[in-house]
C-alpha cells in the first residue's frame, strides 16, 4: 500500500481542495485492480479552521510523524486572510522540500 503525507492542513485551508485527495484516496481502497491509497491528515494544531469555517481534527500533527515514511506530500490551497500563511512556516518548508523514499 502506498502511503501518502498529505493532507497537510493549514489554517484557511480550501475545503473543496482537501476533499477531492480524500476522495481519490478512499476511493482507492474499494476499487478493484488499483493499488491502495493510505491517507494520513496532519496540521500544527489539534484544530484547524479551514476557509469557509470548517473545523477539523488532523489524524497527527506535523511533529508526530516522520515524513520519510511516505511517498508524496500534499499541501491544498487556501486563503492567506483566514491564515493560510502557516503553510510557509520553516517546519512545514522541510517537509515539503525534504527527500521522501
């Protein structure tokens, strides 16, 4: 099963973004002959308010995982005014640009 780091969720993260890798990703479990998608949703807090006001609850957070036990990172867009700009944070940075295997 392959493994992805993704769902990185920032403050004002777009909702319509993060759902549609949870889509494909769950998807991926239930449709024959396609290799499984595991999907682990992280953030920097414990509650994370997304753009439209959504609150969510991360799987971990950033500090609790060690990136280079996943295949691939992924970081959906969203609004700088809803604080968006934690995404630039130099934790979230390493992550992102850091090799995965």
């Amino acid at each position: 099963m392959k493994k992805v780091l993704l769902l990185f969720l920032s403050q004002g993260f777009e909702e319509a973004e993060a759902s549609a890798f949870i889509d494909v990703c769950g998807w991926s479990r239930i449709v024959k002959d396609v290799q499984p998608v595991e999907l682990l949703t992280v953030g920097l807090h414990n509650e994370i308010k997304a753009a439209h006001n959504l609150i969510v609850k991360p799987q971990k957070l950033l500090k609790e995982i060690n990136p280079s036990n996943f295949d691939a990172f992924a970081l959906p867009g969203g609004f700088h005014a809803r604080g968006f700009e934690e995404a630039y944070k130099d934790e979230v940075l390493e992550v992102r640009y850091k090799k995965m295997v």
